[in-house]
C-alpha cells in the first residue's frame, strides 16, 4: 500500500534519522510504496542549532561547509500536493517534543486533503505523552515506543481491509473509544534489515566533525541504555515495556559490521557517527571482537559517546586502535552531591577527570556535555561544573539548558516543587531556561550559558 512518512525535524538535525530509516526499510522489505516527506531542508522552518552553537564557540568553525539547498515551496501545501498525488492510506509522523506542534498542523492538512487518510503519530513525543497525543483529532492513532512491528502488521491490515484495534505498540481510536494495546515489541536488532537511505534526500549524508564536513553515517548497535538519570527519557522507556530487562540490547558485532559494511560502499562513508547512549557499556571481550572485526573490514574513522564510569585503559586503547576519532562524556554539573541526589549519576569528579585524560592519552579527543539550572543549581554549582571542565580539559564542550522533558523523573520532581507549570513549551528547550528556581535567577544562567565556553578554556574569564 502506498504510505507517507513525515520526518519532522525542528532541530534540523543533519544526520539521515535512524529510527525512520529502519520503518521505511521495513516497510518497503514488506512490499509496500513509501515516500518521505522531510521538512529537514525548508527554508524558515527550525531553528539552526547548530549555527547558534557555533557562536557560542561549542563547535568549531567548519573550514569546508558543503552548501545545503533549502527548499523555498511551503511544506504544508507540499504535503497537501502529495496526498493528492500519491494518495496514500496512510500518513506516519515521526516527532520529538520539540516537533509536535508541527506534526498537528501537517496532519490536520492531511485530514483536510483527504479525511479518510488514516494518521498514525510515532516517535519520542507520542511515546511519553500519549495521553495529549491522542486527544487530537487528527490523528487516528499513536505509536508508543518502537515501531517496527507495530507499522508494518499496520499497513498489512490497512492493505487488507482488517481490523487493525489489536496490535501491540498501538492506541487506536474506534467507535468504541480508545483501544489502549500493551506495549511489548521490540524487534531483536539482529533482525532489523541494513539500513538504507536511498528513499530520503541526499544532503542528510553530510555531517560536521571538528570543524571539517564527513560523508557521515549515523549507526545504532545498540538501543536503550543501561543507567537511568533522571532527565532522559531513558528513564521511562525502560518502565514503558512490560519486560523492562530487555530494554538495553545490541547487535552481535557480526550484524553491526555487515550493516556498516553495506554503508560505506554504497555511500562511500568517510565517518561512522555510533550513536549508541553508552558505547563502552560492554564487556571487554565482546568490545574486542567488535574491534577485531571492525578493523579489518571497516577501518574508518568514527565517533561516539559514553559514561565516564565505562571507561578504563583497556577499553579506550581498543576503540582507539579501531580509530575513534572523538568520544563524549556528560559532565553534566559539577557538584557530586547534585549529580547524585538530582541527577542520579553516581560518578565521581576524580572519576570524570581520569575517564577524560584515559581517552586524551590514546590520541582521542573528547567533548563534554553540560546543562545548566537543574533543581539545586546555585551560582557556585555552576561554577563547580565550569571548574570541572577545566580540570578535564575537553577539547570542545557543549552546554545546553536543562529542560524538564515529559516521561522524565526530574520532571515530576520540578511540577512538584512548583519550578514549572508542566505548560511549558518544549520549543524552548534551547532558548532560554524555563524552571523558576530559587536558589538562582535565569538571568544568571543565560549569562553563564552564553559565556560558559569563555569560561570553561579561559583561566582569567
Ligand atoms: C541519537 C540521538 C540524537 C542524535 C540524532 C542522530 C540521528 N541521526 O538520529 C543527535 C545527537 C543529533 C541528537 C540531537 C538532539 N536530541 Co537527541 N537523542 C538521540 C537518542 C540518544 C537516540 C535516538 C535514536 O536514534 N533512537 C533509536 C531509534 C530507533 O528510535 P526512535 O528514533 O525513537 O524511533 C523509533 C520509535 O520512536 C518509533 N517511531 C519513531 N517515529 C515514528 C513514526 C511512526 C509513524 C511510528 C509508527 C513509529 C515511530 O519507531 C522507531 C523505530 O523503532 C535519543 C534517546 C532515545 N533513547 O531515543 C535522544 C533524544 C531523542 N534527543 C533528545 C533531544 C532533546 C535532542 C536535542 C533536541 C537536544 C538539544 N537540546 O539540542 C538535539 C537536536 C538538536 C541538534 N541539532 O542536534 C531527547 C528528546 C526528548 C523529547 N521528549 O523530545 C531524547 C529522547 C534524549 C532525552 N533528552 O531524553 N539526538
Ligand atoms: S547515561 Fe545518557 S542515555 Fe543513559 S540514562 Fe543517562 S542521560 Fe540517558
């Protein structure tokens, strides 16, 4: 059947979308004609991000910036020719917080182009808040977490003129009411089919990496994360499947390099982007076998991230044979006590500082990753998380504002506390800091936001 994937994209993240990627490419392995419609590359639409952190000296200036054509048309009446066009019987969003509004307008010109199109609302946001999701009129139905099986017995049943109330993953709006289904699937990684970009526009294979442009691959070889800090939807994923042990599972390393493998030939893929939450969260002798296999068939520079508490000799040696170019660590606050109790990561600073000079040792750089005004912040906390970075000398860091995303503890805690009315708008997670703290003003943390590089490589700033 013929079926429209809407990838909404505010952030205007660069990188080809891994989890749409995998439903198109099961999709179309299902037989059935899909077309994306990514707003990634209109011009007006998102915020460039990435462009403001450039000013605020989080990433380096980039030397060869590859030139992205942005389109000029407006998306809603793109989408609107489309559905005429292809008339599809059934239209997909995918969306973060950030993107809902906009995944309500485009599916309300879906309904108003054709109100038989069955809307169907997946990704982070619907997963966390379903409640507020379904209430909306367009759309028919929600996805909550993965949606590789749940998609596809979808438009089987659609294709087949079945009823399609019952399937796992789903919340489905009948004449009935709602039908709340469990939420148990989650296909083995090694099933998932190699990914393939050919259905999304090219200009996604572009990525920047300290200051020069990569013919870039994003890869999964692992979904979900191990730890469960208080202000990541990691959180809530986990208590979201009724088996919540299975949550953190990866590929065999046979899988993840026969996947890269297809990547790099048909792409000509210059840098692999892991974008695993935790990638050292693994035994040693698996990460040897991914290493031994990884060198000898891919041998191309890559970059990822990790916890501080993964980290040990053996390890960054490995990954930096294999040729890691940079690794991430999140210093996240500098005070222990706050990213104990608060943040619910129990690492040390002496932790944090060696983890940053093990990996600088074996030639990779690292970046931190910091947020500022979290339940507790004061300005001398601050000033702990900027002393910290000093201390482990990153050689870029990146800060953002905390921002109490739904299906996070830390959100509860801050409604709680009366620091947010739960209103607030997700859009401006990366404006401005919404929670009214008081033990610190906002204005003090936008001043040390913006200056926060300044400070952080700057003895005398
Ligand atoms: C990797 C990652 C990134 C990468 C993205 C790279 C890429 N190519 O995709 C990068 C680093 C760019 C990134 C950036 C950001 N990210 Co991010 N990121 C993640 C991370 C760790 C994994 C995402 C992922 O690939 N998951 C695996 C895939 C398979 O899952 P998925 O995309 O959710 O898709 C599955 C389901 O959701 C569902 N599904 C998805 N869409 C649809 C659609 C339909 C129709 C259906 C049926 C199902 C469905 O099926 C998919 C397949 O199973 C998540 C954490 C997480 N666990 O999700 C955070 C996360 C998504 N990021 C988050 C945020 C906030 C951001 C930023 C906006 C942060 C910021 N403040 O700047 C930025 C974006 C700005 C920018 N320009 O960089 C938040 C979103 C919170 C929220 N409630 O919206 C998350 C959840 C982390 C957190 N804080 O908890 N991110
Ligand atoms: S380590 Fe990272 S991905 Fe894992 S729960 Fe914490 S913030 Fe989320």
């Amino acid at each position: 059947m013929k079926i429209i994937l809407c990838y909404l994209n505010l952030a205007r993240r660069r990188f080809f979308p891994v989890g749409v990627t995998m439903l198109v490419n099961e999709l179309v392995a299902h037989n059935h004609d899909v077309k994306i419609f990514d707003i990634s590359f209109y011009e007006g639409i998102g915020e460039d991000i990435d462009e403001k952190r450039r000013r605020l000296r989080f990433y380096k200036s980039i030397e060869d910036v590859i030139p992205i054509k942005l389109k000029k048309t407006n998306p809603l009446e793109d989408l609107k020719r489309h559905v005429k066009e292809f008339n599809p019987g059934l239209v997909g969003f995918s969306a973060l917080s950030i993107d809902f509004s906009l995944a309500k307008t485009l599916a309300k010109v879906v309904k108003e182009e054709d109100p038989t199109t069955i809307t169907i609302l997946g990704g982070i946001h619907a997963t966390v808040a379903p409640e507020e999701c379904i209430l909306e009129d367009c759309f028919d139905i929600i996805c909550i977490g993965e949606g590789e099986i749940a998609l596809t017995k979808l438009a089987k049943s659609i294709e087949n003129g079945t009823d399609y109330s019952h399937i796992d993953n789903l919340w489905v709006k009948n004449t009935g009411g709602i039908v709340k289904n469990k939420v148990h699937s989650f296909r083995k990684l090694d099933e998932l089919p190699t990914p393939d970009w050919e259905p999304f526009d090219p200009q996604h294979i572009w990525g920047a990496l300290y200051g020069k442009m990569y013919r870039m691959a994003p890869v999964e070889l692992s979904r979900g994360c191990p730890y469960r800090c208080t202000y990541c939807v990691n959180d809530s994923l986990r208590n979201i499947y009724d088996s919540g042990k299975n949550y953190h599972r990866r590929k065999t390393p046979e899988k993840a390099i026969e996947d890269m493998l297809y990547l790099k030939e048909k792409y000509n893929i210059e840098m692999f982007y892991i974008l695993d939450e935790a990638f050292l969260a693994m035994k040693n002798t698996e990460l040897q076998r991914l290493s031994e296999l990884y060198r000898k068939k891919i041998n191309t520079p890559f970059f990822s991230q990790t916890r501080a508490e993964t980290v040990t000799d053996e390890k960054a040696k490995i990954i930096a044979e294999m040729g890691c170019e940079v690794i991430s660590m999140g210093i996240e606050n500098g005070n222990e006590e706050i990213r104990r109790t608060v943040l619910h990561r129990n690492v040390s600073n002496e932790q944090i500082i060696k983890a940053f000079k093990t990996m600088q040792k074996y030639g990779i750089k690292v970046s931190s990753f910091n947020m500022l005004g979290v339940p507790g912040e004061t300005k001398k906390t601050i000033l702990e998380t900027i002393e910290l970075n000093r201390l482990c000398k990153p050689d870029s860091i990146g800060v953002s504002y905390f921002f109490p995303y739904k299906g996070t503890s830390l959100r509860n805690l801050a409604i709680k506390e009366k620091m947010i009315t739960g209103n607030e708008d997700p859009s401006l997670a990366n404006e401005k800091p919404v929670l009214d703290l008081p033990t610190i003003s906002k204005e003090e943390i936008i001043h040390f936001y913006e200056h926060f590089v300044e400070y952080c490589t700057n003895r005398n700033g």
